[in-house]
C-alpha cells in the first residue's frame, strides 16, 4: 500500500480550497491501490484556510517541541499538524503502507524543502511534520516530483 496526498489526487483540500492534482500519480492510482490521506483534513483544519509554514525549523522539529507550524495571521497550529500527522501515521499502519508520495513543500507532506516560515516563498531544506513522522517509522517518503523513484521501488 502507498499513501498519497489527498491534493494529489484532485481531492479540493488545500490550503486555498483547491487541489494539485498531478497527473501521474493519477495513473499510477489506476495501476495500483493509493490510500489518500490529507493530515491537515485529519486534523479538522477548515478548507479553505490561511497558509502555514514551520518556524524554527522543520517537521523534525515540530515533533521534538522545537519549533512550531503558524499560519500566514500568526495562529500557532501545531498542535493540530501533528495530531493530523499522527492520524495520517494510524491509517498508514492500519493499510501496512510503508511507502509514501506526499506534497512537495508542504508543512505537512514535504520530503525535501519547506517554506522558510517567513512567507515570502523562500525555501529551506526540511521535512513537513507528516513526513518527518512517516520517515521516523519507517515510511518511505516520495514527493509527486520523483514519481520515477517511486516507480523503481515497486
């Protein structure tokens, strides 16, 4: 079983209401059972909502209470990211998932870069809080961008 972002799916659950759909995630929707999975929906955040970066560091750090997730009118959600990361991780268990294309740059979902906190669409290396917790349990975490990676692996 692979996780997937809601967003990815053409589901309406980001930030501003909309979806990333990503055409070959779809595909491989067709080819293959996904499990989509929204953390901040999990979390019962409203849709549409204010963006939200990580302030501190990243989604590592969110989970070790070092730094914290703010939307863009400064309301602290950490709390709510890492219950949805939490619930996101219960459905990937209860699926046997132990592999995951999830939101690139997403304070949730991202793999490799976040938004730096400040935003103004600077990035920074990191995690999202959701990916960060997938990786410390053994999830593999792939973004919509190495979709080709993820084909090698299955």
């Amino acid at each position: 079983m692979i996780m997937v972002s809601s967003c990815l799916l053409g589901f309406d659950c980001k930030y501003n209401g909309e979806n990333n759909e990503n055409e070959q995630v779809l595909q491989l929707f067709e080819r293959m059972q996904l499990i989509p999975v929204c953390p901040e929906s999990l979390a019962e955040l409203p849709t549409p909502r204010p963006p939200a970066e990580i302030q501190g560091g990243d989604g590592s750090d969110v989970l070790a209470g070092e730094a914290k997730v703010v939307d863009k009118q400064n309301r602290d959600l950490t709390s709510e990211f890492i219950e949805g990361a939490y619930q996101a991780l219960q459905q990937a268990r209860a699926n046997g998932a132990n592999l995951a294309i999830l939101k690139a740059r997403s304070p949730s979902c991202a793999n490799k870069q976040i938004y730096a906190g400040k935003f103004n669409g600077e990035l920074k290396e990191g995690l999202g809080v959701t990916a960060a917790l997938f990786e410390k349990n053994g999830i593999q975490v792939y973004s919509e961008e190495e979709i080709n990676e993820v084909l090698k692996k299955i």
